[in-house]
C-alpha cells in the first residue's frame, strides 16, 4: 500500500505504538549506504526516534544482498523496518520470501479474504504484526508494493494519485482476472470431483451453467447449432478477455521498461513527516537541505524543483541575518540563505583552482585543452583578477577583491556561457568555528563516504590482505568484494559521525588526543581536503582519457573502459561513487564539446574499471544529460527533434535505461553478471565476459 503526506502523522503514530518497548528492539532502520541523501534521512529519523524515546537498530546496507541477509536474521519481535534509500523499486514480499498471512494480527474482519497478494485492496484494515515501511525516491514504484501489499508501505509525495491512474487500473484489472480464472479453476475441479452424478444430471447442470436451452422436443440439428451458438459466444469473451490482459500486461511493462532515475528526495520526505507530526527544527532542517543539496549534481531538476520549500522552511525557523550577526555567540547555529557561488569549494582553496576544478566550468571552457586554459587565463585578465591574486588561498585574498566578485561575475561570466555561478545557498554558522554551505557539507560527506583515509594516500582499494590461501577463484573474489563492502561501510560511519551536530564546536583545549576520534565540524573539514585530492584525481584522469581518445563513439551509446597500466589511479574507481563521479565529468563535458560542435544528439555512456584483485568490471551505464542552464524550450525542441518519449521524463532529465538493459541481458547472454546494487545501472561482470557483453547491448535495442 501507499500514503500520501497527509497520512504520514497516522503512520508515525502507529510505528511508536507498535515500537515501544522496555526490554526488546522492535524497529529496525536499513540505510543505503553509498548514499548522502539516505545518509541524512536515516541521520533525521534517528534524532526522532531518540527524542520518541524509541529503541531501534540502524543497519547500513551495501547491497540488495546484504539487505536480505540483514533481514534474514531479524528477531521475530521486530514489528517495524524501514527501508531508507532503498525497495521502492523491488517486490519486497517476493524478495524477502513472505507470506503475509503468517504474520496477521488477531482476529480480522468477517469474510476476510486470506489471499492478502490477491485481495489486499478489498480489505482496509488489516491487522499485521509486522510492517515495511519504504522511504526511497528511485523510480519507477514497483506495482505490487504500492498496490498489491498489505505489508509493505510506500511513502509517497502524491506522485501515484497524480501519475498512475492507468497502472493502477491495469494491475487491479489483472488482478480480478487472475482471481475469476482461478474461481473457473476451482470450479472445474469440483465439477470433476461429482463424475458420479448421472449423465442426465450433468447434461443439465453443463446446460445450466452455460446458459444453453435445449427442450425435448429440438431435433439434432437444432441443438448443434445452439451448442456452436453457445460455443462461439464463449470463444468471443475468453478472446476478449485476453485482449483486454494483454494490453493491461503490456501497460504495466511499458511503465517497468521507460526507465530509472530519481523524483524526490528521501530526506524531504522524512522532513516531510517531521512537520506533520509538528516536530520540525533548524538542525533537521539543516540535514534535510544537505541530502537534497546531494541530488544537484547529478539530478538538478529535482533539487530546483524542492530548494524554494526549503527557503521557506529557513524563513520560518531561522532569524534573520542582521540578527545572527549581532548575537554571535560560541553556541550560534544559525541557518541563512546567503550568496554561494556555483564553483568548487572557493571558500576553503583558491580563486583559481575553485574555476579550474569546478565541473560546469571545466565543460564550458574546456579547460582539458590547451585553449581551454588559455581562455581561463583571459578570463582573469578581463575580470582585472591577476594570477598571483587568484592563486591565494581564499581566506587571505585582498578583501576589496572578494566584495566586487559577484558584481565581475555577473558582468563577465555570461561572456564564457557561465550564468549561475552566483547563486543562492544555504549557510550554516557553527558558532565561532565557521561557516560551511550545503554545496561544501555534501562535497565532504560524499568524499569521505567514497574513499577512506588509507585509499587515499596509498592509491591501494581494499586489497591489502594475502588471499592466496584460497585456492577457489570463486572465493577469493567473494572475499575481495566483502573486504570492499566492508570498508564502505565504515566510510559510512565516517560520514554519520561528521553529521553529529553535537561536536560541531571545538573544545576549549587545543590539545588534540591519538585516542580522539574526530567528529562533527572537525571532521567535515577533513573531508573537505579529501574531496580536493578527489576532485583532482577525477580531472586528471577525465582530461588524460579525453586527450587520448579513449571515449569510443558508438551507434547507440558512449563507451570507456578503464584497463590495467592506461589509468594510473585504476584502484580508487573500484567505488560506484567514483566511477559515478568521473563518468558524470565525462558526460558533461563531451555535451558540452557536442553542442559547441554543432552535434545536438545525446548519447548516453557506459564506463567500466577493472578491478584487478577480482578480475572483473565495476560497470555503470548514465543517462544522457541536457547542459547546465539550459532552456526548457530548447530542451523540448531537442527532444521532439529526437522523437523522445516522454511517458514520464521530463524535459530537464533523461530516464536511465540501462537499468533495464541490463537485468534482461544478465538473464539472456550467458555471462556472469552481479547486479546487486540499489541503482541496478551499475553492475559487475567478469573480465573476459565484458565484450560480449556489450556486443550484445549494441544489438539489444534497449537503449
């Protein structure tokens, strides 16, 4: 089943009564774990549940994988799991092996129909003793969690009542189908069970139940022809009724095959909750702003779609800024919405490395070029900034300078086709410490959720360990990916410890312990350095693989493989969250070099990294994207000129396909495939299978 926000106060309600207890857990939070967005849900749920005074269990998860295996181990006294960032697009009753009706609840109502799959919708008050509960922005919903589930509640913005009438009414009319054939079934086999009945009598009940009239008195010939009467009317409905299966069967796999991607934010829709049940507060807001912030980059739409809500929000909770300025205190955590600039990380490194490593710039100027570089260079000079002023660090930068950027900016900029570099942000003073944006919380988060201290300064991935004591290849891969996981999952307790809002003010000594470990603030500036060496290695290795052509252009998609001794770095892109990053620098700038060209078509892009240790591909497949600050107008036009469909997309983002390219050809090509990831557009395949693999997506048509 599904709620819309006005039933958010009612569910939460339910999941505290149901969760309170003295002597046991009974709720149980699974937190995708490569993800900012779920990162800071899951952070805003746990200071909710602490304040309910609500017992409960945080478990990140890696995979789907290591989602059921978490699950498999529950106790039964679990009554409530909530699923963060994860099942809105899985069966999860199929997935989790079941069977609603062991866990109904005392007695329910008279006629209560036991097939809870098949009769969910008839009935509106059934009793479970256990719910799961879904908070995940991924679409497209998976039909029977929504519609067809008495367990399972999926937390929706209002996009199911707005958008999907017509899967509704094809998954209930299939439903009802499925139910009348199985009656027809049931009432076969009782007729075969009263053979012993005379052939007088079952003459007449076959008449009967055929609606067939024969007196005794019509001849042979009549009663042929009223039996083939009889006959082709049945024949004409049963066609009919499959007809009408058909097309409701085709419906809902249209809906299935248009595609992935995101609509909303899980940590707005636990804002969401917040405010319904009248507990909302700067710091949950400050959370939710930095999960949405998250989506930016590479789901811009939605994060204009949902920042005005959240200016209001600021607006309403926090005062204003003179205020804040002038009743600064070593306590004030005030939230402003200030001027912010659309570059990477200009408060904490300098002007010009700010320009040089910010994507959007990077892929309008294409700096990977040497006249790229030069138009950066120009930039300055018509800015009347000069190198050696641009190259200090911000902190220390002539004052006069800093006051007159945004007015330079806004005159200069649009010259290069960079509007948007100043903006709105949202800011966060943390007393006498400092001040961080959304945008610099989220490039810290995400850096420390990428890689770890170790990986960073060795360049090694997780491969530290001897396992040549395992002779099966088998194992020692499984082993490899678990050490992976494992260490993921520790960058994800990183990054939960960086959010703890209580240790964001140092303490009044200075003396920094070996046994301290960093929280807070402290820890979201180091995670601020690591996302500059981050943010460099992914240029470094962009510029190299376009300066070296490594990019092939096929027929229906952008193809980059990253081998052994070709990238220097190979290791650190054994992340999703890396290779996701480089090949959205990629996918930017060769848009942008595509359009500068004159070539309007987008082609989505797969990227592949070896990962030597396994011997096998860490795969992701990305949409195509429309450029940065693009019209809707041109988008439309570009879209009609592509004969796009639009079932669902919008104009400001292209559906991912590749998620459903690549489950039907795991099932179809014979080669070893894992998909166990949330976003099902990433996958891993062993080495040698990876070429036909591909060859077989070319040929496919499901891109």
């Amino acid at each position: 089943m599904y709620i819309n926000p006005s039933q958010y106060s009612k569910a939460f309600s339910e999941i505290k009564r149901s969760s309170l207890s003295h002597s046991t857990c009974k709720l149980v939070l699974f937190v995708s774990c490569l993800d900012i967005d779920s990162l800071c849900a899951a952070k805003i749920l746990s200071l909710l549940l602490r304040k309910e005074l609500i017992q409960y269990q945080l478990i990140p998860v890696v995979g789907y994988t290591d989602l059921k295996q978490h699950f498999g181990k529950l106790d039964d006294d679990v009554t409530n799991i909530i699923l963060v960032g994860c099942g809105a697009m899985l069966d999860l009753e199929g997935f989790f092996e079941l069977n609603p009706e062991d866990y109904l609840l005392g007695e329910q109502p008279k006629g209560f129909e036991t097939d809870l799959r098949l009769d969910m919708s008839k009935e509106k008050n059934i009793q479970m003793r256990r719910k799961i509960y879904v908070i995940d922005g991924h679409r497209p919903w998976n039909l029977d969690n929504i519609f067809g589930s008495a367990m399972v509640v999926c937390l929706d913005d209002g996009y199911i009542d707005a958008s999907l009438d017509a899967e509704k009414g094809a998954y209930k009319t299939l439903v009802e189908q499925f139910n009348e054939d199985e009656d027809e079934e049931s009432d076969s086999e009782s007729s075969e069970d009263d053979s012993d009945m005379s052939d007088k009598e079952t003459d007449a009940d076959e008449e009967s139940d055929s609606e067939l009239v024969i007196h005794s008195q019509d001849s042979e010939e009549t009663v042929s022809r009223k039996r083939k009467l009889q006959e082709s009317k049945t024949n004409k409905i049963k066609k009919q009724r499959r007809k009408i299966k058909t097309q409701n069967e085709d419906k809902i796999q249209e809906y299935y095959n248009q595609g992935t991607t995101i609509i909303t934010s899980n940590s707005i829709t636990i804002y969401g909750l917040l405010t319904a049940i009248g507990e909302t507060s700067i710091d949950n807001l400050w959370l939710a702003i930095i999960g949405t912030s998250a989506l930016d980059n590479q789901f811009p739409e939605v994060y204009d779609k949902l920042q005005p809500l959240l200016k209001d929000e600021v607006h309403r909770l926090s005062p204003s800024t003179q205020e804040v300025g002038h009743n600064k205190t070593a306590d004030s955590s005030a939230l402003s919405i200030e001027r912010d600039y659309h570059l990477f990380l200009l408060r904490h490194w300098t002007l010009y490395d700010s320009f040089f490593y910010s994507s959007h710039v990077n892929s309008k100027l294409n700096l990977w070029t040497e006249d790229g570089k030069k138009k950066l260079h120009k930039l300055f000079a018509k800015m009347g900034v000069s190198l050696a002023a641009a190259q200090q660090k911000w902190l220390y930068m002539d004052v006069r300078i800093k006051k007159q950027l945004p007015s330079i900016f806004n005159h200069y900029l649009p010259m290069y086709g960079l509007e948007g570099i100043v903006r709105e942000g949202f800011i966060r003073t943390f007393g006498y410490t400092g001040q961080l944006s959304a945008m610099e919380s989220v490039e810290a988060l995400t850096a420390l959720l990428e890689l770890g201290k170790s990986v960073l300064n060795t360049g090694d991935s997780y491969n530290n360990d001897n396992d040549d004591d395992l002779e099966d290849e088998e194992q020692r891969i499984a082993r490899k990916l678990e050490r992976k996981e494992k260490a993921w999952v520790n960058n994800f307790w990183s990054s939960w410890d960086a959010l703890n809002l209580k240790s964001t003010q140092y303490s009044n000594s200075n003396t920094k312990s070996t046994f301290k470990k960093a929280k807070g603030f402290e820890l979201l500036c180091q995670g601020l350095e690591h996302a500059k060496q981050i943010q460099q290695i992914i240029f470094r290795t962009g510029m190299s693989l376009l300066e070296r052509k490594m990019i092939r252009n096929l027929k229906l998609y952008r193809l980059c493989v990253l081998n052994d001794g070709s990238i220097p770095d190979l290791a650190i892109f054994n992340n999703p969250l890396m290779l996701t990053k480089l090949g959205g620098w990629l996918m930017e700038n060769i848009t942008e070099l595509d359009f500068m060209n004159g070539i309007q078509s987008l082609k989505p892009l797969v990227v592949a990294s070896l990962d030597v240790a396994s011997d096998t591909y860490l795969v992701i497949g990305l949409a195509p994207k429309y450029p940065r600050g693009m019209d809707n107008a041109t988008r439309a036009r570009l879209a009609q000129e592509q004969n796009t469909q639009s079932s669902g997309e919008t104009f400001t983002a292209r559906l991912n396909t590749f998620s459903v390219a690549f489950q039907q050809l795991s099932n179809t090509s014979g080669a070893k495939v894992r998909i166990d990831s949330f976003d099902s557009s990433v996958i891993e395949i062993r080495k040698d299978d990876l070429s036909p693999f591909l060859e077989r997506l070319t040929l496919s048509g499901l891109i």
